[in-house]
C-alpha cells in the first residue's frame, strides 16, 4: 500500500511543493541517508537547492513524522521513512554503513523503564555499534596488542616503491 506522497502531505496538512517531495522521494530511495545526500539526490532530480531548503524540508517533514530522524553519535542525522514502526538500527564503527534491525522486545522496547524517576517515557533508541560483515572480512581478527595498524599509506611508506609502481594517470 504505496501511498501518493503527495496525497502524504496533503494528508499531514504538508503544503506540496518540489522540493518536499524531491526530499520524501530522494530519503525513500536511500535509507538512512544524510542531509547532505538528500541535498545532493533533489539537485540531480529538480536542479539548484540550497541546503539550508534541505534541512528545512527534512524538519518539517520529521515533525510530521513522515521521515525519522536518526542521530548516530559522532556521525551527522540520518533520515528514514520507516517511520511505522520501533526498529533498530545497526551501525559499523569503520564505515559508517547503517541497517535496520527488528526490535528484538516488541513494538516498543524498553519503554517501561526500571524507574522511570518521574520522566513521561515516549521514546527508547536503541543503536547497535560494531563492524559490519564488509569490514569485519577486511580486517580479520585485529589484535588488540596491536594498536591500529595503518590501512592506507598515503604520504607515508612510499620510500620502498620503486618509480614502477607509479602507474600515469591524469
Ligand atoms: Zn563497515
Ligand atoms: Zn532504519
């Protein structure tokens, strides 16, 4: 039951304007995308936006909860409109790549907090950090002796590469 997105906004009382559904289209096509992103989706589908429109229309359109909001430590928002329901979120520590994991509890987990200590408990964030299965095969079984060896050896190691190594390129 795909809903028009413009019937969406109608029906959250949303003015439909390009922009808005550029936003809605360009967040449904990316899951967990960033602002950034979305800004970078609406100029290749309707041309010129500024940023600044981007975070506008993404507001307006979280305070409708037509898009969630998901704000990762250390990591800029992302945005989802998997907005029906209380899922989780997974989250590789070396990439970045976020995925969606089902509550394990429930529609609503841990709301009912111990002790609430007087709080009006609306919401539980759950995130889920680590390394994803990319990143894991990447690196097997780092040491922990071993303090992060360097992956890249950019402007550094380059001592031992003969002139051979350098392949021409523009
Ligand atoms: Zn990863
Ligand atoms: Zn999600």
């Amino acid at each position: 039951m795909v809903t028009d997105p413009s019937d969406l906004l109608r029906q959250h009382g949303i003015q439909v304007t390009a922009q808005r559904l550029a936003v809605l289209r360009a967040v449904a096509g990316h899951p967990h995308i960033t602002a950034d992103a979305v800004a970078e989706a609406v100029r290749a589908e309707i041309g010129a936006i500024s940023l600044q429109s981007v975070y506008d229309a993404l507001g307006v359109l979280v305070a409708e909860r037509l898009l969630r909001r998901i704000q990762p430590a250390g990591s800029p928002a992302r945005f989802e409109d998997r907005v029906d329901d209380n899922h989780h979120h997974l989250i590789c520590r070396a990439c970045g790549r976020m995925v969606d994991v089902d509550c394990a509890a429930g529609s609503a987990p841990c709301l009912t907090a111990v002790d609430d200590r007087g709080y009006e408990i609306d919401e539980a964030e759950v995130v889920y950090w680590g390394r994803c299965p990319d990143c894991v095969g990447q690196s097997r079984a780092p040491s922990n002796s071993d303090p992060a060896p360097p992956r890249r050896r950019r402007g550094q190691g380059n001592a031992h590469r003969g002139p051979d190594d350098r392949i021409k390129s523009s």
